[in-house]
C-alpha cells in the first residue's frame, strides 16, 4: 500500500514537472485540431452556398453599414485628384519629348496609357455625380477629361447609368453582358474568334462607343440613338461636338509635328488606355473561379444584380487609378466617392458575407489577372436561352484547333 502511494505521488510529481514545452506542443495540437474542425465546417458551409439565391439581407443593411462620412463629397479634394493626374501627364509628355529615346518610349507609352485610364475614371466620377454635388462643375470635369482621351462625356455617361441600374439582367444591361445561345450560334466562327481571343477584346471599347454590344442597336454620338431620351439629345450634341474638337486638335497636330510624333505622344498612350478599360470592366463582371448568376424577369433586382460584380487587386496601381478595383460597393452606391470606397468595402463585409467575394492579392503589378483574363475568355462564352437564373457555358468547339474551326464551318455549310 505504501508502495503504490509512493509510485502515485511520484508519478503527480512527475506530471506536475513536465516541461512547459511539451505543454505549449499539446496546446498547438488542440488549437490546430480545432482549426481543422472550423475549416471543415466552412467548407461545408460553402458547399452549400448559392450565389444565385436572395441574400438574406437588404441592401439598406448593406447602406447602413457605411460610416455617414463615406457618403460626403469634397469637390475640392476631387478637384486636387485632376490637378495631380494633369500634371503627371504633363509631365510625362515632356519628359519623353525631350529624350526622344526608343529606349524611353515603351515605359513612356505604358506610364501615359496608365494615366489617360486615370483621367477616365475621375470623369467616371463625375458621370455618377460622385465628384461632387454640383452638376455644372461636374460636367465641366467631366467633358475636360473624356474629351481629352476621346471619350463622349454625356453619351457615355447615360449607357454607363443604364449598366449600373440593370446590371446582372442578361437583356437590359448595357456593358460587358453575355450573348444568350441562339445569338451566339448565329455569329460567324471569326467573328466568335475575334470576341474571345486576345487581344482583341482588350480593343473593344472604341467599337461599343460607335455600335453598342451584339444584339443592340445605336451610337453613343447620335442623339437619335436609342441609348438616349428625347430631352437627353441636347446632352449627346454637346458631347459628340466636344469629341470632334478633340478629334480635328489630333489632326492639325499631326500637320504640324507629323504623325509619327502624334502616334507616339498620344496614339499609343491611347490604345493601352483602351486596353486598361476593357481589361479592368470585363473582369469585374466577369472570371471569378466560382459561377456567377445572371438574371431575367422577377428574379432579378438591383441588389442582387449588384452583387454579382467583383472586386480586384492591382497592386500599387490601385491608387494610381483611384480605387476602381473596390467595385463591388461602387456597383450598390455609386455615389460614393472613389477615396472612400476602400473603407466603405470593408465596413460592409460582415452584411455582405459569402456574397462579397476576397480578391485574390497581387504583386506590384497585376500580372495575375491576364491569366484569369485568359481563363474566362475560354470558358464563359454564352448563357442559355430559357431560364430566370442563368450562368455562361462553353463553347468547347471554339477552344479547338484550327481544322476544328474549319469542320464547324464546313458543317455549317451543309
């Protein structure tokens, strides 16, 4: 009896001794096994979760989730954010001007084509009337900096609206939305080719400005197009003339500097502004790795429309381009003003949930997303005919070799 009194105390002792090492590897252990259990039950979670369903919540949930102060506009700070892009394309123009080096020009060509796309989402802002609360200062900003790069300010802005307020709807939106199937067999196997192999895509947007998206009809720079009302003519007249006096400035510039300076001072500065544009708006809405619904009839709504969109990483080009990677909450307030968007996205997380989607992080440059660029355009090619809640299919024939292409042709034919 002693004896196992003995051996008991000396084992308590010996427990009691044990080296606070051994207890901190057992505490990990457990820590680590409930992390694995948490993972599993998340992973069940989303397993079971539809992007397609109603969220469970209202997007006044979403709206009251924004500090007050997001919502309150500073035409002064607005006003700073243009004198300094200006200035950074002044800058730059004379610069490259002044070294006229082959070895200057390409950096010279991405840098300016980076601030063009700058240029344009300030006037974007004004679009929205996030810019400030006066109108007439808006369109003044506006018209400076999208005529600059060749954009029409008011003919842009009201199909820009018409995007925002039906986005997600595969018949009412305006950009970037999907070619239902049986339009999507009628085209030309080049004319499916050109759509969904880059670069071209990444050229598309002079195109929309002049001819709209498939199966829609008009010209942001006719006043009679359908894009607009009658008392909106007024505005696309204005517009399209503010265009044209952009357009004949180039020319008489190339009279007296030559063309070949105009191309490399503003021509090709312009084209990757145009690539910047259609590569940033088409993977908003588009080359998430997981689905993303799009909606007819009553299952749509403007909140669940916009929440189909998608945030994106660009890396130190984030503020360069003032934030327009926060899209998401710029779809469901775009009222908000673009350097508060960054906190106004991470006050609404906890409403949004499963529903916001974390964008992947990049490096200083966002060299990530030409893959998912790449991805998309083979894999989201059109969505069905029939169906209220609808996502894109493929088009596998498309993805094949060329003899592939020929043997549709020639099938086709017959």
């Amino acid at each position: 009896m002693q004896t196992q009194t003995q051996t008991t105390t000396t084992t308590q002792m010996t427990m009691t001794r044990r080296p606070a090492a051994d207890q901190v590897v057992v505490q990990q252990e457990a820590a680590a096994k409930a992390t694995e259990d948490m993972k599993s039950r998340q992973q069940v979670v989303d397993a079971g979760f539809d992007a397609g369903k109603p969220p469970p919540f209202r997007i006044g949930d979403v709206r009251a989730a924004v500090p007050e102060h997001c919502w309150r506009k500073s035409p002064w700070r607005s006003l700073w954010y243009v004198a300094r892009d200006v200035a950074v394309v002044a800058a730059l123009g004379a610069a490259a001007a002044a070294m006229d080096s082959w070895a200057v020009w390409p950096l010279y060509w991405a840098a300016q084509g980076t601030m063009f796309w700058a240029l344009f989402v300030l006037g974007h802002d004004c679009g929205h009337g996030s810019f400030s609360d006066n109108a007439t200062l808006n369109s003044v900003v506006g018209h400076l900096l999208h005529s600059f790069i060749l954009v029409p300010y008011h003919g842009w802005r009201i199909s820009h609206r018409t995007h925002h307020q039906n986005h997600g709807h595969i018949h009412r939106d305006e950009s970037w939305h999907p070619i239902t199937e049986g339009l999507y067999r009628q085209l030309e196997t080049r004319t499916k080719k050109l759509r969904f192999t880059v670069p071209f895509p990444l050229l598309a947007f002079p195109v929309y400005l002049l001819y709209r998206s498939p199966g829609k009809t008009g010209s942001h720079f006719l006043p009679s197009s359908e894009l607009f009302s009658p008392k909106e003519k007024g505005d696309v007249m204005l517009s399209t003339t503010c265009w044209c006096i952009m357009l004949a400035s180039l020319f008489a510039m190339a009279c007296a500097f030559g063309p070949a300076q105009v191309l490399k001072m503003y021509g090709l500065p312009y084209l990757v502004f145009v690539m910047w544009l259609d590569l940033v708006t088409y993977l908003h809405h588009h080359g998430h790795h997981e689905r993303l619904p799009w909606y007819r009839g009553e299952e749509w709504s403007y909140l669940r429309g916009g929440l189909t969109t998608v945030d994106r990483d660009y890396g130190w080009i984030n503020k360069i381009h003032h934030d327009i990677g926060t899209h998401v909450i710029h779809h469901l307030f775009p009222q908000i003003p673009h350097y508060h968007l960054v906190e106004a996205t991470k006050a609404a997380k906890p409403v949004l949930g499963r529903y916001y989607r974390e964008p992947q992080k990049s490096g200083p440059l966002p060299l990530h997303l030409l893959g998912v660029l790449l991805r998309s355009l083979r894999v989201d090619h059109f969505v069905s005919d029939h169906g209220d809640v609808v996502y894109y299919q493929t088009d596998h024939e498309l993805n094949t070799s060329a003899p592939g292409w020929a043997a549709q042709n020639h099938h086709k034919q017959k």
